[in-house]
C-alpha cells in the first residue's frame, strides 16, 4: 500500500485527485493536509492534518514532521502557492516528489511570463501587456482596442480566473485595479492586459517523463461553474465540459510544453481559448498540478493521477496513447451538491417538445 500525501486536500482539486487513485484496483494510504480544519472533514483521507500556509516560515517543517510520522511515500501539492514552495525547496523535503524543473514552474506561475517566452518561440498566445501604471494602462488599452471591442484584464498570478474581468475603457481597468489594491493588496505591477479571445475555450491535461508525452486529453469548457455569478462571466472550472479531439490544440499545447522544457516530467495543464481567426491561443500553463475535474478523464478511462503516481514509483505503464485516448463528445456535468455525470453526447436524456 502506497502512503501519498496530498496538500490542499480540503478543496475540489486535490478531492478530485484522490477520488482518482480510490477508483483503481491499488489501496492507497492517503494523507490529506489543508490549511482549513473545517474543509478538511471532506476529505477522503486516512490520516488528516492541518498545515500553516505555504508562505509561512514554518510550513516545510510541520510538512516534514506529517511525512516523518506518517512515513509517506510521495508528496503531491495541489495548490499553487504548495507547488512553487515545493519545487523550490524540493531537495529538502523528506520524501519523493514528481515535478516540473524549478525553471519551469517558476515562468508558469507568472502569467506574463509564459505569454512573453511563447511569443518569442511564436506560439501562438494572445497579445498582452503588463500594466506598470495609469499611463502605462491608458497606452495599451488604447492599442488593444484598435483591433478588439473589449479587452481581458487579469492578474498575473493565481488561479481560477482571479481578478479578471472584461474591459472596453481605461475607466473601467483603473477602478477595478484600484478595488483590487485597496481590498487585496493587488496593484499596478500585478496586472495585464490582453487581446480579447471570442472563441472555444479548451482545457489540454498532460503527463510526461524526460521530454515524452506519455498520455494527454483535451476537453472543451462549454459553460462555467458559477459564471454566471462572476463579472468576468467565467471561472475557469466548468459545470459543463466535453471531450474533443483536436489536432491543433494538441500540437500548439505540446509544441508549448516542449519550448519550456525540452526535458518536460510531470504534470502540465495547459488553457487555450480561439482568437477571431479561430486560432487556438495559449492563456496559461499550469505545471506540476492537475486541473480540477482530472476525475473527469480517469471516471471515463483515462486515469492521469494513477499514472502519474505509477511513474513517481518508477512503475511501468500500460500501454497509452499519446493523444485522444478517450472518445471525442464525452460530457462532464457537475453542479454545487449535486454530484457529477459522465454522459455521451448522443444520449442526453431531455427531450424537447
């Protein structure tokens, strides 16, 4: 029995994660931690245990002291902030981890960053800008919209589509700069802005081992958890999703994926959305952690986190296909405590009068 510590255990990811490796013939000892106590009493885990935040100077020796006690095997952050403090501080945790280069997670942990390095390899990705000041904001608003009705601005840090939000005047861009900064700490310096994409918006989930693809999927984003309630319209994890098969989305997320890391291992997940010409852009790379819904791809037959751990171990594989393992119109459908299903898309109960 393999013991596998899981961080951010008291949220949907990592619940999703560990729903992943329960759904296989191999027991697994899972050790959840969380910085909540309260979220943590929904996790599926065998022992659970509270962490301070991975910005805490005290984070990595409670982390040790939990895999010391619990003899764990394998850590797998989730979080992003646990991802980056990991992947720096990897040679002093007290167990195995399977992660990105140190490199590489440090460009796709900064959203400017991984736009700036796939337009200087011409990958496509749309035209952005970071916003240093007012001025700085009125100049490239003023160049986005020349071509564009509205433009995306965001933060260029954190997940879950955090401070973004449609825009179609530098008014707009400045108050919402100006909330963030007085609420949150969030300023000029933090921000970007970028061309607005119209189209798809396509989600690529991928595993690899010493610059091989082991196995991918790509899915679409059809409608979004609570979008509705957002400003922005999005929220970057669908209540709606389906499986597809596109050559395009493969080779620009893998072609992206190789230009960071010709030596690529571990998990990269990366977001693109179609610019007017129908254009696949990358928006962003997320490196060393699953996307939310991975139990998505492992309920329909393609279980990433198993294989994921399987070559942490140094197991051998089945045998996997590289792209589009899973047949194309699967849709996920998951709502607020109503569970999730996995349906064809030629089998959709409802019927219209």
């Amino acid at each position: 029995m393999k013991k596998i510590l899981v961080t951010g255990c008291g949220g949907a990811a990592s619940a999703n994660f560990v729903a992943s490796l329960r759904a296989t013939d191999e027991d697994f000892f899972i050790i959840g931690t969380d910085t909540n106590k309260f979220h943590l009493e929904l996790a599926d885990a065998d022992a659970r245990y509270t962490l301070p935040s991975a910005l805490e100077p005290t984070y990595l020796e409670k982390l040790n002291e939990i895999i010391v006690k619990e003899k764990a095997e394998f850590v797998h952050p989730q979080p992003d902030p646990e991802v980056l403090f990991l992947s720096r501080n990897r040679e002093r945790v007290k167990t195995r981890l399977f992660l990105p280069s140190k490199q590489t997670i440090e460009i796709c942990q900064n959203k400017m960053e991984i736009v700036n390095h796939l337009r200087s390899k011409e990958i496509p990705t749309a035209e952005s800008y970071i916003v240093e000041d007012e001025i700085n904001l009125s100049n490239h608003m003023d160049k986005l919209l020349e071509n564009n009705e509205k433009v995306w601005l965001r933060a260029i840090k954190g997940a879950g589509s955090r401070a973004s939000l449609p825009i179609k005047n530098t008014v707009h861009g400045k108050v919402w700069i100006d909330y963030w900064n007085s609420m949150r700490g969030i300023g000029y310096g933090q921000f970007m802005v970028s061309e607005f994409l119209p189209g798809k918006e396509f989600a690529f989930q991928s595993i690899w081992k010493d610059g091989k693809l082991v196995t991918s999927q790509a899915r679409e984003r059809v409608e979004y958890l609570f979008g509705y309630l957002t400003p922005s319209g999005q929220t970057s994890s669908p209540s709606i999703a389906r499986t597809v098969h596109r050559d395009d989305v493969n080779e620009i997320a893998t072609k992206a994926v190789l230009s960071l890391d010709e030596n690529a291992t571990g998990v990269f997940c990366v977001d693109l959305k179609e610019n007017k010409e129908g254009i696949p852009c990358i928006t962003e790379i997320n490196a060393g952690r699953f996307f939310t819904t991975s139990n998505f791809f492992s309920t329909a037959g393609s279980n990433m986190p198993f294989y994921y751990i399987k070559m942490a171990f140094g197991e051998t594989l089945p045998e996997l296909s590289q792209y589009n393992p899973l047949e194309k119109d699967l849709y996920w459908i998951r709502g607020m405590d109503m569970g999730f299903k996995l349906v064809k898309g030629d089998q959709l109960s409802a019927e219209e009068l």
